[in-house]
C-alpha cells in the first residue's frame, strides 16, 4: 500500500506533522552525547538572543519561546534514559513530530556533509601561494558579477585576505564556507563566510555526472577531487559554469559559526534551507543507504543506517528546499574526508514539546 504524500502544515514550508505514532522512526541517537548537550545549549542561547523570527514557522508552534522549552525539555530526557528504548519512548510520548516532506513529497531528503578544511598559505602572493580568497568588495551589491566577470576583469583586487597554493583549494574554501589557513610560521587565520554574487549556485560535481565523467552514485569530494588533480586543465572550464561567487572575511574563532550565528558542532549541527526549516530547532536524521543514481548498498529497499538528533544551526549555497540537508563533520583533514564521503538519502524530523 502506498504512503499518501506528506502534505505541508503551512504553505511553503517544508515540515508535515505526523499524526500517528505508528509511522514515527525510531529515535536511536548513533553520536557523542557531550557534543548533542553543548549543541543544544548553544541554540537555546540563540533564541533567547534574537529579536524576530519568521511569523510562518511561529504560526505552526515552533516559536522561540516553545523552542526553548522544547530544547531543556528534551535535555532534561536526554540525560535521564540511558538506553535506546527509553529515549525512544520519551521521545514519541512527549513531542509532536514534523517530517521534511522532500522530494516529491514523499519525505526523501539527499544528504551531503561538509566542514572546515586547513590549508597551507600565505597573507601575500609568492610562487607557491598564488591563488587569493577575497572579501567583500566596497562596491558591492546584489546581484554582483558572475565569478566569470570577477576573474577575467580582475574586479576584487585589493579585497585579498589570503593566498592558496591551488585554485580547487580555494574553491573548496567557496563550497564549504569557512577554513582555516596555515601559515609559514605555524600560525593560522581563520576565514568565515562574508557573502556572495547573488547568483544562483551551480554544482561542478553535478556538471561532471552530466557530461559522463563521474557516475552520480560514485560522486563524493575525494572522487571531485582525484579528478580535477587527474585533470587540471578542466577546472577552469567547470568553475566558470557556477556563477556564484563567495567573499570572506577573518574570524577570530576556529570554530565556524553557522548561519544563526552559533558555533556548528560536529555530527550535531546540519544546513537547511531556513525558508522551509525553522532556524536552530531540534531535529532528527535517519541516514539510509540509498545514494543518488543507484541502490542502496542492502538492495532497493530503503533502511536506516545511521540516526542521530541534530540542531538546525546553518544554512549553505546548494542547499535549497525540504530536499536537500548537510551535516557538519567538523574540521580538518579527517572531517573532511569524511563529510566528502557523504552522499545518501535519508529523512529529517522536527521535534516540538506537546
């Protein structure tokens, strides 16, 4: 028997409540407590902070003062049942439960990761750190040049914080949105997103699939990765069909902040698309095997593999409708790998204190 598509609770959002019990997932949490618990107190520290939040998620329940009960309710749980079937319980007999109605309305969301690559670099150009990232211009508006009109013009000379040894490291900066550049003498400078063209964004590892030179269930970042290294002289022939364009600024935190303005946590924060998901709520994902372009690793049938309660906390550049979720894995080599690796269906959940 099919499933009825998941119908909005509002129109616009991406979030249908599930009134029966029967068809909410089990709440296994996979990660680190300790990481969950600082991730929540940093959203409880947003909403108590901020002045306005959109009247479309506040006319469902999900306003910040229900936010943050929901958040210390649900801490309070969390630190009280020490085994998967107790959370599991508490969590479906005390919250109201809202699903990402996804693609097509059938709840399927496509999850990728990301997270805060360090790179060696250079404050000023020299032969081996020749490749800039740039802040904002004193011209700026939206929309701005394509990234094609920036680099052929040469338009943000002087806006250069610092200096990388490859174009696609710099461009990864671009897609992930911080990073952290490791200097010479040991010390590093840390980077944050400052804003972009206003440009709609284009994915090089999607234009790679559709020319027939990676399969869609293979694309990961190391696979964009070896490619680009197997073949340089094609970067710029890709770059340049993503018109987007993003501009940095130094940070004086080597944590990277999320778009709401709180620290991200590793495995515990994810980006949305905030004009379908309520902004710093508490959520769950269920990770499948299903990956884009193929089955899953277990056959065609769609199963858990992975779950873990997340907080909404930043939002991305390719992410876009109640489709589309990224995980922050954290920061450096290892995270990276791993965050690149990502490349899975699955589906997400809101949670809001009955």
């Amino acid at each position: 028997m099919k499933r009825p598509l998941l119908l909005p609770a509002k129109a616009g959002l991406g979030l249908s409540e599930i009134l029966n019990p029967n068809q909410f997932p089990d709440f296994r949490d996979d990660y680190d407590k300790e990481l969950l618990l600082q991730c929540i107190s940093n959203s409880i520290e947003y909403f108590k902070k901020i002045k306005y939040y959109p009247d479309s998620f506040s006319s469902i329940g999900f306003t910040p003062e229900n936010q943050i009960e929901t958040l210390e309710f649900f801490r309070d749980g969390y630190n009280r049942y020490n085994n998967s079937q107790e959370l599991n319980e508490f969590v479906s007999n005390n919250f109201r439960v809202f699903q990402a109605v996804g693609k097509s309305y059938k709840g399927q969301v496509h999850f990728t990761g990301y997270g805060t690559p360090i790179y060696d670099g250079s404050l000023t150009p020299t032969d081996t750190f020749r490749y800039p990232l740039y802040g904002k211009p004193a011209d700026f508006r939206k929309p701005y040049f394509t990234r094609s009109e920036i680099e052929e013009r040469d338009l943000l000379r002087g806006t250069e914080i610092a200096y990388l040894k490859t174009k696609l490291e710099a461009y990864l900066i671009h897609v992930q949105g911080s990073g952290q550049i490791r200097l010479a003498s040991g010390e590093k400078v840390y980077v944050g997103y400052a804003g972009n063209s206003g440009h709609s964004y284009t994915s090089i590892g999607q234009l790679l699939v559709n020319d027939g030179k990676v399969r869609a269930e293979e694309l990961t970042l190391p696979v964009l990765i070896e490619y680009f290294d197997r073949h340089p002289d094609e970067l710029d022939y890709y770059l340049k069909q993503n018109d987007r364009y993003i501009f940095f600024k130094k940070v004086p935190h080597a944590v990277p902040h999320g778009s709401i303005g709180v620290p991200v946590t590793p495995m515990r924060s994810i980006a949305t698309d905030k004009k379908v998901f309520p902004p710093g709520g508490l959520a769950f994902v269920a990770i499948g095997t299903e990956r884009p372009g193929g089955a899953g690793r277990s056959g065609d049938k769609w199963h858990v593999e992975k779950s873990f309660f997340v907080l909404d906390q930043d939002t991305g550049s390719a992410i876009k409708t109640s489709a589309r979720a990224d995980v922050f894995f954290g920061i450096g080599d290892d995270a990276m790998y791993k965050a690149g690796n990502l490349n899975t269906y699955g589906k997400l959940y809101y949670l809001l204190k009955k």
